[in-house]
C-alpha cells in the first residue's frame, strides 16, 4: 500500500479480511483492529470468536458497533496503522439503532477519514450490490445504502482494491508487496 487510506470490498469469504490484515501487519509492528460486529446471536458471537481467534496478537483491539469515527480519531492517536472491519456491519448497526441519522455517520466517518494522516486506515466492507434485486424493502435499502456509502468511501480513500476468491483487483492507487 502507498501512502493515504486504503478501502477494501469483496464478497463473504472473498478473503478481504485476510488481505486487510495482512497488510497493516506488514506497515506497522502493532496495528490497531476496530471491530464493529454485535453478537445479536448465538452464531454470531461464534463467528466473533472465530474472528478473533485467527487474528495475530499483534492487533490492538477495539470493540466499537456505533460510533466509528471517534474510534478511528482514538486509535489513530495511539497507532499508526488502523484496520477497520467492517463497514457493512457498521451500516447495518446503525440503521437499527437511535445513534441518529444514517447520513450523519457517513459523514463524520469520512470527515475523520480526510482529517487523518497521522495512521493509515484500512476499512474493509462486503460488497452486496452484485447479486439479485432483493425481495423485501428493509434489504434494498440496506443494499442502497452500502452502495452509495462505498462510493463515499472509495472517493476519499487512495487506494481501493476488490477481492475475490482471495486474489486482490486493484482499483485506484496501488498495493506494495
């Protein structure tokens, strides 16, 4: 990765995670992992664990569901180097939640995003507008949302790199190996 903010989108499984740790391991010695999932149920706080047991102690972590971009300005104080992961989870948190307006998140998010150059931030968020047209509402506004909310992303970030099947497209910018 070169320089600036590094945004990375792929399907479930793709290996977005994986690329995205790998790469804060290899710019910083102690990089700092923002987790934004809820355990809302039983296989959800199994898929956390399993999360966080793969994941190299060298990660400072950071549990935060809601309030991204103050998480971000707080571990950027601390680390030079931040992964978050993920967005899409974050999105959904906050369209179920009384954190306040949908638009008002992506912004201060991007508005933290911009203002940082201290660390490197590396976000990481499922692609979901690729597939069918969903059948319900609540699932073609998320949908929506993610999308028109990837595009912020992308717009600020230097580099933004598409995995699937674990190999890395790149999009803008680079990737340093």
């Amino acid at each position: 990765m070169r320089g600036g903010h590094s945004f990375i989108l792929g399907g479930t499984r793709s290996g977005k995670s994986r690329l995205g740790e790998q790469m804060a391991l290899n710019l910083s010695p102690s990089p700092a992992y923002i987790a934004t999932a809820r355990a809302g149920d039983a296989e959800m706080k199994k898929r956390i664990a399993e999360h966080k047991a793969s994941r190299s102690d060298k990660f400072t972590t950071f549990e935060e569901p809601l309030d991204l971009a103050k998480a971000i300005r707080g571990a950027a104080l601390e680390h030079d180097v931040v992964l978050v992961d993920c967005l899409t989870l974050w999105l959904s948190n906050l369209m179920f939640s009384e954190a306040g307006p949908l638009d008002k998140g992506i912004s201060e998010l991007l508005a933290v995003l911009e203002k940082t150059s201290t660390a490197k931030i590396i976000l990481i968020s499922n692609e979901v507008g690729q597939g069918i047209v969903p059948d319900n509402r609540l699932a073609r506004e998320f949908r929506d949302n993610a999308g028109l909310m990837h595009q912020r992303v992308a717009s600020v970030c230097e580099n933004v790199v598409f995995v699937t099947a674990g190999l890395p497209l790149v999009l803008k910018g680079a990737i340093e190996s």
